[in-house]
C-alpha cells in the first residue's frame, strides 16, 4: 500500500513603491514559491525533494545628476522657396491700341524704362485743346494785371488832384480871412474914410468867400473821383485773383490730360527683369478695374530675393528678427548662402500650425531664381535653460519621462521638455504625486532634482538604486 504526502508551502513578500508619473502607487506584484514535497512509499522505499535555496536580488549602481543651466542651440531645417523680393503685374491704365512694343520676356529693363506704346489720338487732340485753353488763360491773366495797373495809376491821379483841391481851400480861407479882417478895420473906421473905399472892401470879402466856396466844391469833387478810383482798383485786383484762378483750373485740367495720355507709355516699375509679356501691336487695350485682368507685364527684382520657411509650431516661438539662417540651393550644387531672418508673420496658420519666416538675400549675380527649392537651417538658441542629458529622457509614445531619485529608488516621473540640441534637453515641468483632487500636479523643475543620468529605459518604476560610491 502507498502513500502520498504533499506539502505546499507559499512564501510572498509586497511593498508599495512610488508611482510613476501620471500614476497612482502600485503595489508590487507577489513573489510566489511553491515547493511540493512528494513522499511515495512502496514497499520499504522512500523518495524526498529537497526546497530550493534563497538567492539575492543586486541593487544596479547608476549615475546620479542634477539639471544645469544652459545654452541650447537647435537647428530647425526646412523646405523652403525664393521668390523675388518684388514682382509687379503690369496693367493698362487708360484704353488704346498698341502701337510698339519695347520689352520682351527674359529682358532687363532699368526703373522707368518703355514697356510699350499705346496709340490715343483723341487724348492728343483734347491735350491741345487744355493747352489753348491755358494760354487764353493766361493772356486774361495779362489784361487784368493792365488793368488794374491802370487803375492804380488813375488812383494815384485823383489822389494828387484831392491834394491839390485841399491846398486851394487852404489859400481860400486865407483869402476870405483877410478881406475879412481888412473890412472890420475899415467899419470901425468908416468915418475917417470915404464910403466907396469900405463898399470894395466889402466886395473883395465876399469874392473871397465865393472862391472858397468852389474850392471846397473841388475838394469834394476830387475826392469822390478819388474814391471811384479806388473801386476800380479794387475791382481790377479781384479781376487779376479771378484771372489767375481759371488759369489755375486751365493748368489742372492740362496736367489731368498730359498725366492721362502719359499712361499710353508703359513704364518698367523698378530695375529688373521681364518674367512675362502678354501682348502685341495692335491689340486693345482697356484698363483692368483693381488690376484683376491679365498682366500685359511682369517685372521682377533680380538684385534681391525672398525665401520663404515654415516653421514648426515647436520652433515658432523661438524664430524671430535676426535668427541665423543657411540656405542651401539644390540647384546650385548645394551651394551654401548665409543670412538671417528679416520679418516673420508672427501668427502661426491655423492649419498647417506654422510660422511664416522670411530671409531676405543679396542677389547681385543673379544666381537665386524665383520658384528655386531651397533649403533652410535656422538655429535657434535658449539661454540658461535647465537642461538633462538627452540620455537621461526617454519617450514612449506621446509619454516623456524621467526618473527621479527619492530615498534609494527611482522614480519614473512625467515631464515636459523645451528644446533639444546638442545632446542636451531642455526640462520645463515635472508631475508630481500625490495628486490633488484627483489630477496630478505638475510643477516647474527647480534644479535641485536628483535625476538617474543614462540607461533610463531599463530600470523600472520604484526600482531600488544606488550611486556609484553605494549609497542609495
């Protein structure tokens, strides 16, 4: 008869360890070991399994460090285009037929230079007649000056005639006084003298003072003439104002028609190049409302040129006014062209979630051509950031981590980073635990963080570590 024992013996140990970023503690999975004794008699013999012996777990000796201030430097690489610095759609701006044609495609034209020639004969005659007009304009101008110097003169005439009168009054008066005076000596004396003597006397006063009274009548006279003369003299300085003022009109109205007839000469708008010609002789032309119709021209820069980058959102803010550039030309054998950011957009598109930058190249050879790929490096620097070795960060996913050091174990810890170069990367924010009303914290790094400096990705949440001297 046999007889089977077995013993099952469980052996299980578990401790909370600290939780990894963005999760709660987890208790540590049980550790089990069974052992199965099997005892079997049959007969006089026996047969016994003996428990395995208690092996130790090693604590893995790592690198501890701290974040550090410094300066990152990143290169941000782009597709980009060059397009030139200006490019002018060239319209007509009054209606005609085309007469000459100056320019053609792939021609370098100099600022002002004949495009082409439209033909406007009705614009020519009504220009001659604006001149005619200007020159009867002008004549009138002429005749009013005459006249008001003639008016002037004959002011100043009826003028010296008022003087004139005004002293006769003056002898008059003295006259009259003393006949005046000469009678009231004779009347007191009357019976002295005989009476004939008083009677000429008498009549002499009265003949004085009949000249004065036609002296004061000149007096007026003269004045009023006076005064009728400074009316047409005013009159002929407001005919002089209102000749000059229709001359005024007459020139505004001939600089109209010579600016308008001016259009009929298509001009180039700057130095540069013809990229596009779209007419003929003989074709008509009417003017485009706000320039929507074809171009009968396109003038380009060719001594400057535009490259336009689209920045990464990430990068964006980074990306300003004199950002360091280089731009490489496929079709220029990879050729290298420094330079640096001129202007940005400073709003991102919506939809692409980038920057429009712009960097502006001195062209002087003309060796950059508008629609060209070209390729740009812009290097974007942070200073005193708190930066990890990129060793010391790992990602997984849409997760960023890292571990920190507490009480001998690591610690993984969610985090958020800035920029990367160089082999180091910038940390700005660390989760922290426990959470508070059931979202984690999340709090700026401050430097002081106890940070495991590489192989990150093979230790395990609250994982116990130790430095290299063997402390935890």
């Amino acid at each position: 008869m046999s007889r089977t024992t077995a013993i099952v013996t469980t052996l299980s140990s578990g401790r909370p360890r600290g939780g990894a970023r963005g999760a709660p503690p987890r208790g540590r999975p049980l550790n089990t070991a069974l052992v199965l004794v099997a005892t079997m008699t049959a007969g006089c013999g026996t047969k016994s399994v003996a428990p395995p012996t208690d092996t130790t777990v090693s604590v893995p000796t790592v690198t501890i460090i701290k974040p550090e201030r410094r300066t990152i430097h990143r290169d941000v690489e782009q597709p980009g285009t060059i397009e030139a610095f200006e490019q002018t759609p060239v319209h007509a701006k009054i209606a005609g037929y085309v007469d000459t044609v100056h320019a053609d495609i792939g021609d370098r034209v100099t600022k002002g230079k004949l495009l082409a020639e439209l033909s406007v004969p009705e614009m020519e005659e009504e220009l001659k007649r604006r001149e005619a007009l200007l020159a009867q304009a002008k004549a009138e101008v002429k005749q009013a000056d005459a006249a008001l110097a003639a008016a002037t003169a004959n002011l100043k005439t009826t003028a010296a005639l008022v003087k004139e009168a005004e002293a006769g009054r003056e002898r008059a008066n003295a006259l009259v006084a003393r006949w005046k005076s000469e009678y009231e000596r004779l009347e007191k004396a009357k019976q002295t003298i005989d009476k004939q003597t008083l009677e000429e006397t008498r009549y002499q006063l009265k003949a004085a003072e009949a000249t004065r009274t036609e002296v004061e009548a000149k007096v007026e006279s003269s004045k009023a003439a006076r005064d009728e003369s400074a009316a047409k003299r005013d009159k002929a300085e407001a005919d002089v104002s209102a000749a000059k003022a229709r001359q005024g009109v007459a020139e505004s109205a001939r600089d109209r028609e010579k600016a308008l007839l001016d259009y009929a000469k298509i001009r180039a708008p700057f130095d540069g190049v013809v990229t596009r010609r779209n007419v003929d002789t003989g074709h008509f032309l009417q003017p485009n409302a706000g320039g929507k119709g074809k171009a009968l021209f396109v003038v380009m820069r060719e001594d400057k040129v535009r490259i336009f980058v689209d920045v990464p959102e990430t990068a964006a803010p980074l990306v300003g006014k004199d950002t360091p550039a280089r731009i490489r030309v496929l079709a220029q054998r990879g050729q290298e062209f420094k330079g640096s950011v001129t202007r940005t957009s400073w709003a991102l598109d919506p939809k692409a979630r980038t920057l429009k930058a712009e960097i502006d190249l001195d062209n002087p050879d003309g060796k950059l051509r508008p629609g060209m790929y070209a390729y740009a490096t812009l290097t974007v620097t942070r200073d005193k950031a708190l930066s990890l070795p990129a060793s010391a960060i790992v990602t997984q996913g849409d997760q960023t981590f890292c571990f920190r050091v507490e009480e001998g174990k690591a610690l993984r810890t969610l985090i958020e980073t800035g920029l990367r170069g160089g082999g180091w990367v910038e940390v700005l924010r660390k989760q922290t635990w426990p959470a508070k009303d059931g979202e984690p914290i999340w709090e700026d790094f401050t430097g002081t963080e106890a940070i495991v400096a590489g192989n990150a990705a093979a230790l395990t949440d609250g994982q116990a570590v130790k430095g290299p001297s063997g402390k935890p």
